[in-house]
C-alpha cells in the first residue's frame, strides 16, 4: 500500500476529483492540525492571532520567500497576498490599469477569460484581440497567431482554462503590450519565466491552499504606473507599499498556503510537481485515447490542460451512469461543467497518482461492460 493509501483508510477520505476548491497533501492538513490550537508555541492558533503580531508576520514573510524560490520570482517584482479572489482581480486590473483614452486587449479561451472581459469593460474600454469561441473554445492558440498589441494598456491571457480544460504549453512571446495573466488553475504545476509577464495573479483555492486568498505577482515598474485615486483596499500601490497588511488579511489562509509551498519545495519543487502531473494527466488522456471514442477529450491534443481533463461520453444517459460509477467507488467531483457537459477530472498539484489509476480503470472497465 502506498501512502496515500494507508492515510486514505485512516482518515476515510477519497479521491477529491473537485475542480476548486481541491484536494490539498495530506501532510499539510496534519501539520494544520497540529498546529490547530497551538501554533509554534504562541499558545493560540494562527485562527486568533493578531496580524501584526511576530509569529504571524514570520509566516507571510515565508510564504512570500519560499514563492520566490518556487518561482524564481526576479527581485523587481512584488508580491501580494490579497482577498476576493481571481474574480476581484478581473475589475481590480481595468480599474488600475485601464485609463480614460486606453484600451485593453483580451485572449479568450474559454470561459474565465470572457468573465475577465466582461468585467473590465465595466471598468472602461476593453475588447477582444483573439477568441477562440467559434471553435467551441477546444484550444489554445500559438502566440505567433495573436495580433499585435502595441498601443493597447495591457493584453489579458488565461493560462489555464479551468472549465473547458485548454491550456497554453508555453509562456507568451513579446505582444508589443504589458501582458497579465490568470494563472489560477496551473500556477506552480509547471516552471513558468515570471519575467514573460507584467502581472500574474491566481486564486488560491485551485493549486495552493484554501479559498480567500488570491497571490499577485507583478513587475514593480508596472505597477507604479497604476492609476491613483482608488479606494485603498482596490490599489496595487497601496497594498503593495503596506506589504499586504493595509487591512487584515486571509490569515488563515495565508498559513496553509505557506505549508503548501514548503511541501512542494520539499517534494523537488515545480520541476517535481510537473514530472508528476505529466504522468497522471497521461495516464487518463491514454485512457480517453485508448477507449476507441466511447470517451472523447474536449480539447484539442496540443492544447490539453494538466489540471483539467474534460471528456465526453457517448449520451447523456452513460454520462450519469457513470458518474454514479465513480461515485461508488469513492472517484468524487467528476461532473463537467454545465456549460460543457460530459466529465471533468481535476488533477492538480495535490491530487494523488493512485486516483488517476482508479480513474482510468473505472473508464476502462466501465467501456467494456456498455
Ligand atoms: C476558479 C477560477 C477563477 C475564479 O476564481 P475565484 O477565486 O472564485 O474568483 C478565475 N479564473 C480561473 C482560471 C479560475 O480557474
């Protein structure tokens, strides 16, 4: 038995297939267990400790070190622990970066990046520069294929695309304008050069820890050129010069966050992690491959997420079936989207390689016997 197998039994939990918030490593929830009423000897938890207090400011100067060396993230950005989670960061960008006589450009590729959109043209003038909805948003494009974006405020991406399951394999050329990026569902699954982009932001419910929390990486040139004037809790500026502690933070969430990223600089880093979500992505693309259609990708083969295998059955009827399947033997959190239908397996920095193996027999099997 592995591992997880025998922590599995222990603690009666099951393979959490959930697209956000997710499965985390099970080390880092019996550290915060742990930890729970006593943190490091402060006779309290983290839960009830004041966030200017000594303990509390060692735990984000962690989480913000060990990011940096998770990502080798170059010393002229900041980083920022903030709240309301990547859908704030859509009209907290326009707000700040989007000035009257500007206009920004959006990549969309699926159905965050047009939420993005929609919310920054609240904000101001906003268009597309590159859609992929006519294809039924089944993939990413080549960077080479994007306009030219000189002039624009900023061009808008969407790594990973959570719902439909389409990723881009490879950081953006040069667009001729400051590129930002919603990195919520890949972040730290795969090495990525920060310096490709002006700002990253990620909600952290996805690849990183508990909901309330979203980390913005950004160039510190870039964000000096924000607008001014906002309410302070909406400013880069002002959460960047008060170190994310203008007001109180997700602490909480800001603690687990700090193990996840401690445990995966024990567990061989992004290169670790990635080795490793190559191998259970594959093992149920093959099982979609290998199934002679009974069970289609939704996305194009070079532009397939590791994080989110989205695949269809022949009928509705077997998709329920299905599902029921998984459901019965502890396979939890696979049904798609509304907007997509079908399935949808959530495979993220966390979730365990035995559960992609459970998957990808339950599929096999489920094929033989309809
Ligand atoms: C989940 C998700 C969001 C929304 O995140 P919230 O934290 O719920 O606002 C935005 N973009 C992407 C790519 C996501 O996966």
């Amino acid at each position: 038995m592995s591992a997880t197998d025998i922590s599995a039994t222990k603690t009666g939990r099951i393979f959490n297939f959930s697209a956000g918030p997710s499965t985390l490593p099970i080390e880092v929830l019996e550290q915060a267990q742990r930890d729970l009423l006593n943190y490091d000897g402060s006779g309290m938890s983290v839960m009830e400790m004041s966030h200017r207090s000594a303990p509390f400011e060692s735990i984000i100067n962690r989480a913000e070190a060990d990011l940096r060396a998770l990502l080798a993230i170059p010393d002229d950005y900041s980083v920022l622990f903030l709240q309301g989670g990547a859908s704030l960061q859509f009209s907290m960008i326009a707000m700040n970066f989007l000035a009257e006589g500007q206009e920004a450009g959006y990549i969309v590729t699926g159905a965050w990046g047009e939420k993005a959109l929609e919310s920054a043209q609240l904000e101001g003038s906003a268009k597309e520069v590159h859609s992929q909805k006519e294809g039924g948003y089944k993939k990413a494009p080549s960077w080479a294929e994007i306009p030219d974006c000189r002039g624009l405020a900023y061009v808008h991406c969407t790594s990973n695309e959570t719902i439909q399951g389409v990723e881009f394999s490879s950081d953006p050329s040069p667009l001729g304008a400051p590129i930002i990026c919603d990195m919520s569902s890949d972040i730290l699954s795969r090495p990525v050069h920060v310096s490709a982009y002006d700002l990253i932001y990620a909600g952290a419910q996805k690849n990183m820890g508990p909901a309330g929390l979203v980390v913005v990486i950004a160039k510190k040139s870039f964000l000096a050129g924000a607008k001014s004037g906002l309410g302070p809790m909406l400013d880069y500026k002002v959460q960047d010069k008060n170190k994310s502690l203008y007001n109180t933070p997700p602490c909480w969430s800001i603690y687990v966050t700090g193990l996840v990223f401690q445990h995966l600089l024990s567990t061989g880093g992004i290169s670790g992690a990635e080795a490793r979500n190559r191998a259970k992505a594959k093992v149920i693309y093959d099982a979609i491959d290998q199934s002679d259609g009974f069970f289609k990708g939704h996305a194009e083969v070079g532009s397939r997420s590791l994080m989110n295998i989205t695949f269809t059955l022949p009928s509705d009827e077997l998709t329920s079936q299905f599902i029921k399947a998984c459901d019965q033997t502890q396979l939890d959190g696979l049904k798609g989207h509304r907007s997509v239908g079908g399935c949808r397996a959530s495979v993220y920095n966390a979730f365990p390689r035995e559960g992609c193996d459970r998957l990808a027999e339950l599929m096999a099997d489920f094929r033989k016997s309809h």
